[in-house]
C-alpha cells in the first residue's frame, strides 16, 4: 500500500514545489511586481490530482494470475525464505469420474 501511495503523493505535490520554486525565481527576479498567487492553485491542484491518477494507473501490477491458476503462499525451504507465486493447477487426473476398465 505504502510503494503505491508516496508515489502518488509525491506526483501530487509536484506540481506544487515547481510553482514555489518558480515563485522564488520571479521574487529575485521582478521584485517590484505583485503576483496573484492564489488564482494558480486550481490549476495546480488540477494537474497534481492528473499526475496523482496518472501514477496511480502507471504503478498499477496488471500482472495478474489466471482464473485456473493456484496461489503458493510464502514458504520456508532449506532455510530459504520462497516468496509466494501462483502456479499452473496441478495435472492430476480428477478423483470423481470412475475410470472404466478397457475390453
């Protein structure tokens, strides 16, 4: 939960530290000039909301199992932490249908 939500966070903040950084640049540099800075947060907040889903959507796992597939938890071997995957269903034949004997 945490790896997909700071990225989005701080995609959301972006757009935010640039228009400060940018404030900066234009105090140093047209002192003598007043800013409106309140009409550009919309704008900033729209685009930081865009790049948050934008972050959303790009971090998201599509690497999903198929339907037929079995989960493996996590596992212990010969002292080796086996992370948990899935695993292709197993190709036993299938104990409910009786196997008729050949003639």
């Amino acid at each position: 939960m945490i790896r997909t939500l700071v990225p989005s966070v701080l995609l959301f903040c972006l757009p935010f530290g640039l228009y400060f950084l940018w404030l900066g640049f234009q105090k140093k540099r047209d002192a003598e000039e007043a800013i409106d800075k309140r009409k550009h947060f919309s704008w900033i907040a729209i685009v930081g909301f865009v790049l948050a889903i934008g972050g959303f959507v790009f971090f998201t796992d599509f690497r999903g199992a198929t339907p037929d597939e079995v989960y493996i938890p996590p596992s212990y071997k010969d002292g080796k932490l086996v992370p948990g995957h899935f695993a292709p269903p197993t190709s036993a034949p299938p104990t409910s249908a009786p196997r008729t004997p050949a003639p």
